[in-house]
C-alpha cells in the first residue's frame, strides 16, 4: 500500500472514531438540536406596525393596545392571504380609474375609495348573504333612498358609476352627522342611526371607542390595512407587473329610450355576446329592458379590442407604486 494512501485511510479511521464518540457523548445535544429545528421549509414574519397613519385627512396612531392589535390583525391578514389581495390590486386597475374622479366630484377624501375595496373585494357583481348588491353593497331600501333604481329589469346597485355617486351621498350625509369620516365609515357598515345611538349610550365622541359587533369593529381597520399595502405593495411581499393587472375597458355608449324585448338580439346586433353585454351592464337584471316611461339608459358596448389581450401588450397602469418594471 502506498505511504499516502496509508495515511487518508488511517484519517478516516481515526475521524469515523472521533464522530463516533461525538454521537455517544452528546446524545442530548442532538435531540436538543432536533427538536428546535424548523418543521416548515418557510419562515412567516409579522407585519411591524406604523407608529400612526393617516386615512382620509385624520391620523390615527397606534399605541393604544385595542387600536394596536386591530390594526395588526387587519394588516397580517392581508399581507398573508395573498390570492385575495392579489386579486384586489388586479381588477383596481380596472375600477379606480372610475370611482377615484367621482368620489372627488361629490367632494370626499380619495381614500374611501378603500371602502369599496372592503365592501366587496371590487366585484361590482357581488352580492351578500343579506342580499347586499354591488360594488359599494347597497341594501334594496338604502339603495333607493339614495336615488338608485330598483326593479326586476333594473337594479341600479350593480351599476358602478351610480352606485358610487349613491354611496358618496351617503358617506356625505354620516360625515355632516358624526363629523368624522371615521364615524362615517362605520356608519356604512352599522348604520348611521346605529353608530349615533351608540355614541350617546356610550358617552364618547371618537366611534373608534364605540363597543360595537366585531364585523363593525374591524371595518375600518380593514381600510386602513389595505391602504398601506396598496400603497406599498413590495414592502408586503407583492411583486407585480403591469401585464399582471386587468386592463381598463373601453366602451361605445349606446343610449337607450325605449324597450328591449330581448337583449341577446341587441348584444348579438351590437357584436358582442349577451354574456359580455351582461358583464359590463350588470344592472340589467333580465333577459329585456322593459322602458314603459321611456326613461334614458345608457348601454356599455365593449369595443373590440378591449375584449382581447395581445402578446406583449402592457395595460396602462393606474399607481405606479403597484407595479416593478
């Protein structure tokens, strides 16, 4: 045997030795070290919590521990359900372009915009076990009261643009009430005659003191968790490209005075389906459009190209802090 070969397998004896001993003197170690391994291939940090914010024009800090520890909830949950949150900045692209210039014609903070966002995750066809509809979840009464029309043909809730309008007089009427938009908001979700009643019974100014339902509780801190990662999608773990977002829609208005006997004609004469015709005018409710009063409609067509995503096409891109080039 050659003198070098000699010497590795003498080390190798000598080391298989030495672990050998190492395995039967620390045996404790071992399990000490085995049990405090991870037992997931991934590590879930918590989200820190800002010192305070500012949400439609009134800063809200958080040190005291409820406002803490709601808000930290709030934000975890968002920043962990990625699918959902995911989705939300997908389709805003395709929404806030056309709720943000509404909310500023009837004079509210951009930031209630959030509010819909919560409300029902942007689907302006969504509906709710108690039969709330629409993008900002009208009730058929509340609806009404705010000047939507409500009817077999027609319901006014799923209709983006006079939905809006509807819950901007609404958020206005709370805020002239409770003078806080913080106290409107919860009014949105509780009811302003609701949140009023509480402030009385409960002896306190600021609704974020109110004891009231855990859904209601934790609405506005919902909003404010979602605006700080819409507003900071990277810091939360969210890496999107513009091609990743829905793209804006572009429309032919086509006004309507009279009846539709039946719409899968007018979408089919209008060269589109009746199920994109439904899509984008999800308040029609019925297969016709009855129009005894000869009010005026205005029907959404969607024009061709808007329907196709081509290769390498990029959708404009509504907040360029949603998006990494």
């Amino acid at each position: 045997m050659k003198k070098s070969t000699l010497l590795i397998s003498i080390f190798v004896l000598f080391t298989g030795l030495g672990t050998l001993a190492l395995l039967l003197t620390s045996g404790n170690d071992l399990e000490k070290t085995d049990s405090e391994k991870p037992l997931v291939l991934s590590m879930t940090a918590s989200v820190d919590i800002p010192e305070s914010m500012t949400f439609a024009g009134e800063k809200i800090t958080f040190d005291r521990y409820d406002k803490r520890e709601r808000m930290d909830r709030e934000l975890n949950s968002f920043t962990y359900f990625h699918s959902t949150t995911m989705l939300l900045f997908k389709r805003a692209n395709r929404i806030f372009p056309i709720i943000e210039p509404i909310l500023k014609k009837q004079g509210l903070p951009d930031d209630l915009k959030y509010l819909a966002v919560i409300e029902s995750s942007l689907d302006y066809r969504a509906v709710s076990p108690a039969r709330a509809a629409g993008l900002w979840q009208f009730m058929e009464s509340t609806g009404k009261q705010y000047g939507l029309e409500v009817t077999s043909d027609v319901d006014e809730r799923y209709h983006i643009e006079k939905s809006t309008a509807a819950a901007s007089r609404y958020l206005r009427d709370a805020y002239l009430k409770q003078g806080s938009w913080s106290s409107a908001a919860l009014s949105y979700n509780g009811g302003q005659r609701r949140i009023t009643t509480e402030l009385k019974n409960q002896q306190t100014e600021d609704a974020l003191d109110l004891w009231l339902v855990e859904e209601t509780t934790r609405y506005y801190y919902r909003m404010l968790a979602i605006k700080l990662v819409f507003e900071n999608p990277q810091q939360y773990g969210f890496v999107i490209k513009p091609e990743h977002l829905y793209k804006p829609m572009e429309f032919k208005e086509v006004s309507v005075y009279s009846s539709i006997p039946d719409l899968v004609t007018f979408a089919k004469d209008n060269n589109i389906t009746y199920a994109q015709l439904k899509d984008f005018n999800s308040w029609l409710r019925s297969t016709k459009l009855s129009n005894a009063s000869g009010k005026s409609y205005t029907i959404l067509i969607p024009t061709r190209e808007s329907l196709y995503y081509r290769k390498g096409e990029k959708p404009k891109v509504h907040d360029s802090a949603w998006t990494v080039k």
